[in-house]
C-alpha cells in the first residue's frame, strides 16, 4: 500500500479528541477584559462562553493519602454501566478503582473506591511504583481487570477482578499475577491484539524503562488459554530496545487489520515520536517509522482527524531544562502517514513543564481545542490549562484558558488528562491526578467545566 493510501485510509481509524498552532499568552490579557467577545468576533476569531480566566472547580474522586501517595496517572471505563476509573499511587505502591456513585449528586464528593492489592502483609500487599493502570478483562470472564506497570518493581502486574459488581469494591476477592518479576521497568501497559488476527486473544503489551538495565517494547502472548492466570501462560517477545517510554497508543494505522504501536521514547538513541509499523500474521515483522526527529525529552501524546479528516494531527510536547521549557507541536500527516510536518504551538508563560496535551472541543463550539497538564507548577506557575482554538483547524487561533490556578495548594506535578462529562450535563470535564513526589498530593482529581448547560 502506497504511503498516500495509508494516509487517507487511517483517517476512517482514529479515535481520540484534536489539536492546533499558535497560542496567546493569558498573562498579556489579564488587563483585556471588556467585550472580548465582541473583540474576538471582529477579528473573525469564535468567542468562547467560557471565562479564559476563570480557574475550574475542582472535586475529588480518590484523595491523596498516606496510603495513595502520589497518584501517577489515570485511566477510565465503564463498568455495568457506572463509570470506573483507576489510578496507580506510585508512593504509596497501591492502585485504586473508584466507582461513579450512583446517586448523581454525589459525583462531586469522593467515589467509592477499593485499594489494591489488599492490604496484607510482605510483597504480596504492595505493588512497587506503579507507572501506569488500564482496564482490561484479560481472562476474558466478563469483568474487568486491571494490568498495571510497576516500574519500581519492574514487572507488569495484573488484578483480576471478582465476578459481579456487587463484589467489586471487596479488595480480598481480587487475584493477582505477576509477569516478568525483575526483568524490567514497565511503563506503559496495554491489552490489544498485535501478534493474530482480531478475533485471537489479546496481547498484554508493555513498553519499559531502561534505568541502566535495557528496555523494550514487547508483547505477552497467552500460549495456555485453559489457564489465563497462571503467569507460566504468558510468553514474552520484545518488539525494540527502547530508553524510556513515555506514551504508547495502539492503532491500526494502515488500516490493513494489523495494529501498530505509536510511542514517544524520552530518552536514548531512538528518542522521539515514532510509530511501529506491524507486518501482521502469528509473529509480525516491526518497521520503525520517525514522526519526529531524534530528540529527547518526548512527554505524552495525542492522536486525533485534522482539517475536515484531509489531515492527521499529533499534538505531542517537550519539556526541556533550557529555555523555551515546553515545546508543544502540531505534527500534520496531510494524508501520508510517511511524512510529517511539524507545526509550532506558542509556548507558554508561567506553566510548569508540559506532560500531558490532548484534543477536545472544550466548549462545544468547534474546532477542536487543547488541555495540558504540567509538573513543576505552583508558585505562580499554571498546572493546567487549555488553549481555546478562536480560528478554524485550517488557521488555529490559541488563546490561553485557565483550569487549576497558580498556587502550590492548586498542584504541582499533574500527569495524564482524559476529557470525560463526568457530571452529565453536556459538556466535557477534565480528569486527571496530582501527585506531589515526596508529599500526599491531591491524589485523583476532576474539574467541572464551567460551561452552563
């Protein structure tokens, strides 16, 4: 398949929200506060019916704790219905699922949560440093597991949840397996098919850290499906040696029923965004293609449709240790996925050091607008923002909006952000998890889009 087709085909593919170019600094307008509506309009810019200025309301779904410290990163589903998230406490070497409550009006208080592992003695009751937690049902019984990386414990770990909702808060009736013991720092966990076809079972795929000891990103593969939690049932093959994976998306990019792996590598001799092109069949073949030069310093990425669906756009950030800190860009396919053209996003004054950025029509208006999440905030410095788009995907117009404010009570390392309307009434929050390394932190967090129904 031609590089062209590729693009053009991926475009009926993509699932994950959009992205743009150059932004406003918010500071240069705090004195600009009279009908900047009308301002907007005259200009040929869309006015947004969100305050800019206006920090969002924060709720708490898992406060942060003696026992949750440090949360590091969320991910969501949907369970019977309700909807679940899961965070990994890499402090307090615990994982939690919190449950959606039932009664609505309880969404702004904290959820109802189980923490895992239960809380024995010895190994068995911790789970060292975990990086990253997803929801999958990796036995394929139903319900919903849990596979974790735990980068401190270098293993990829997985929980098996207890059959039927009613059960799922008892952490005693969750099981465990362990995959890899001591083999490697995992970062990024995932539950997809990469070796078979899409009715196989799925693979856990894992991209880890080297730390000193090497790192990879590979796949274990069930060669025993009678016992699917039995760890001597997962065979491992690594796909390539990696420095230290920050982000890992699973897509079928060619659109051929093969999925290939998107990732940004922070650090080593193959640093950058980068996508690996799977052959496909029982034990594919991998193709390294650069989206990005060789660089460090990659942080997390997000994948969405550009311009009408002529376009793919990545919108992926870099922090640095030198000026400018945070590099955010707009990487355009224009239909190939072979070639990219990176398209500068105004940095950004008094933030911390980007993590997170990810697409959303934040305030129902379209196009697409941005949320970045940040570490090293507080003091003055934004933790989260976003970037309302007041021009078209064609000719992004950024204008800065504020989320969680500037002080140190407000947070100071954020990791990923998820768009998600968690109260129900139309428009997109944004969830995510502060994790103060060598404190409690805010642990699991929401903010309430202040768009009125």
């Amino acid at each position: 398949m031609k590089p062209a087709q590729l693009g053009q085909r991926f475009i009926t593919l993509m699932l994950v929200l959009p992205l743009g170019l150059a932004a406003v600094d918010a500071a240069a307008g705090d004195t600009e506060k009279v009908d900047a509506s009308a301002t907007r309009s005259a200009a040929g810019l869309t006015p947004t019916a969100i305050d800019l200025k206006q920090k969002w309301t924060r709720h708490v779904i898992a406060a942060g704790s003696a026992v949750l410290r440090g949360s590091d990163g969320v991910s969501l589903t949907e369970t019977s219905g309700r909807l679940t998230i899961v965070s990994g406490h890499e402090q307090g070497n615990k994982v939690s699922v919190s449950v959606r409550p039932e009664n609505p009006a309880d969404v702004k208080s904290p959820w109802p949560k189980v923490v895992l592992p239960a809380d024995v003695s010895g190994p068995a009751g911790r789970i060292d440093g975990p990086e990253d937690a997803v929801f999958a049902d990796v036995d394929r019984d139903g319900s919903l597991d849990v596979i974790v990386g735990a980068e401190a414990g270098k293993r990829a770990v997985v929980l098996f949840a207890p059959k039927g909702s009613q059960n799922l808060l008892d952490a005693s009736l969750w099981q465990r397996m362990d995959l890899g013991a001591g083999v490697m720092r995992v970062m990024r966990v995932a539950f997809k098919n990469v070796a078979g076809d899409r009715t196989s079972w799925p693979e856990i795929v894992v991209g880890g850290k080297s730390g000193g000891q090497g790192a990879t990103i590979g796949y274990y593969r069930l060669t025993d499906p009678s016992s699917p939690r039995a760890a001597t049932s997962w065979t491992y093959t690594p796909i390539r040696d990696v420095g230290w994976v920050m982000q890992m998306l699973i897509r079928d990019i060619a659109d051929d029923g093969d999925n290939d792996v998107v990732y940004t590598d922070r650090e080593g001799s193959g640093s950058g965004l980068r996508w690996l092109e799977s052959s496909g069949g029982d034990a594919p073949t991998w193709t390294v293609h650069e989206i990005s030069p060789k660089e460090p310093h990659h942080k997390w990425f997000d994948i969405a449709k550009w311009n009408g669906g002529n376009s793919i756009a990545i919108a992926d950030c870099r922090s640095r240790t030198t000026p400018p800190l945070n590099v955010y860009t707009l990487w355009l396919n224009n239909g190939d996925w072979m070639s990219w053209e990176p398209h500068p996003i105004d940095s950004q004054a008094n933030v911390g050091e980007c993590h997170h950025i990810a697409f959303s029509d934040v305030d129902n208006a379209g196009p697409k607008d941005l949320g970045i999440t940040h570490s090293h905030a507080g003091g003055g410095k934004s933790g989260v923002i976003w970037l309302h788009n007041a021009g078209t995907e064609a000719d992004p117009q950024w204008q800065r909006g504020e989320i969680s404010g500037k002080t140190t009570a407000a947070g100071i390392k954020f990791d990923n952000l998820i768009w998600h309307d968690i109260d129900k009434d139309g428009d997109l929050d944004l969830v995510t998890s502060e994790q103060l390394v060598g404190g409690i932190g805010l642990g699991v967090i929401w903010y309430e889009n202040p768009l009125e129904p």
